[in-house]
C-alpha cells in the first residue's frame, strides 16, 4: 500500500494542514496519509513548541475518526535529534507491506541540499510537492542536481496562507479563531491555555 508521510512540527495542527492531506488523499494515488509528529525540526527554532504528547493528541483530535489518516508518534521515540532518513529507516523495517512516500511543500523541496542522507532519501522515497507560497530562494547547483534526480509528484492544491505562527500570535493576543482549527483542536488549546 502507498502510503503518504505528512512530516511537521502540527504546532498546532490546523485546517491547512488538514486542507492539504484531504487533497493528497482525493486528488493523487496516496489513500492513506500518516501525520508524523516531530519533536523538532533541526532546521527551525524550537521557540513555543508544545511537548510532543500534547501535539500528538491534537493530531489525533483533528483527524478524528477519519479512516484515511492516522497519527504517528514514531519521532518522539527515536533519538534526537530527528533526522528524515532514520525515520524512514525505521518505518520501513517495520512495515514492509507498505511504499512510502514523503508528502511536503514547495518550501522544503528548497530545503533538500541541507537534508542528512538525501541522496538515499530521493533514491528510495518519492516526494509529493504541494505549493507554497515562492520565496526568493537560490537554487545552487547541488539543489538543482538533487531536485532532477527526485522522484516528484506535483500536487496542485490550493494555497493555504495559515500557519502555526498565526495561530499562536493570535491565541497570545486573545483572537477568538476558533475556524481556523478543527473544532476540538481549538476547545483542547482553550482548555489548556497553551499560546498564551
């Protein structure tokens, strides 16, 4: 079975992230998409993460009883910090019946050159690209080579200009965005008072 690997810190989750894997899931050859929670992405800063466990549950609560999505914790027990390729190790030792594939935004694929083990990552893993919005990044030699080696699928879903950054801000300044996020997202990130 295909199966679609959705990376990302979901700090929080939202309906963008959620946008999106309804997409990948209806307008590609994924049928089952695994939202990986990371416990941190060695590339960004780690300023207001929440702990792993609380991410994970809004993952959980957001993708309900959705057949086509499961929540995966795997990165939280794998040491630290997280690198794609041994995530992916991992998963496929451990579940051999299964092609994965990464799912990400245009803004990543810019990314690769920076990425531990991508030469093997590419070889093995095909990669859906959905747009982000462009920033002016140089695309130097190795990127280009690596991006013409790559197996990659474009997944023309719409622009999502929400992210986790809003989110907090808005939750910080006391903003009411209660339909930016899914329904018991938001009421666990009240209860909490996690972002402000």
């Amino acid at each position: 079975m295909k199966t679609g690997l959705y990376f990302g810190s979901f700090n929080p989750i939202h309906i963008g992230h959620m946008a999106i894997a309804n997409y990948v899931a209806e307008y590609s050859d994924l049928r089952e998409i695994w939202f990986v929670v990371s416990p941190h992405n060695p590339l960004k800063s780690k300023y207001s993460l929440l702990p792993d466990h609380h991410r994970i549950r809004l993952a959980e609560l957001a993708i309900g009883n959705d057949t086509r999505f499961r929540v995966s914790d795997i990165e939280t027990k794998l040491p630290r910090p997280s690198y794609t390729i041994d995530t992916l190790t991992y998963l496929k030792a451990q579940n051999s019946n299964r092609e994965f594939c990464l799912i990400m935004g245009g803004d990543n694929l810019l990314t690769l050159h920076k990425w531990k083990n991508i030469e093997d990552i590419i070889r093995e893993y095909p990669l859906y690209v959905y747009p982000r919005k462009e920033e002016n990044v140089r695309i130097t030699p190795d990127l280009e080579l690596i991006i013409s080696q790559a197996d990659i699928t474009l997944v023309n879903a719409p622009q999502m200009e929400i992210s986790g950054t809003f989110i907090r801000e808005a939750v910080k300044a006391g903003k009411d965005i209660r339909h930016f996020l899914p329904p018991g997202v938001w009421k666990y990130i009240i209860d909490m008072h996690f972002y402000e």
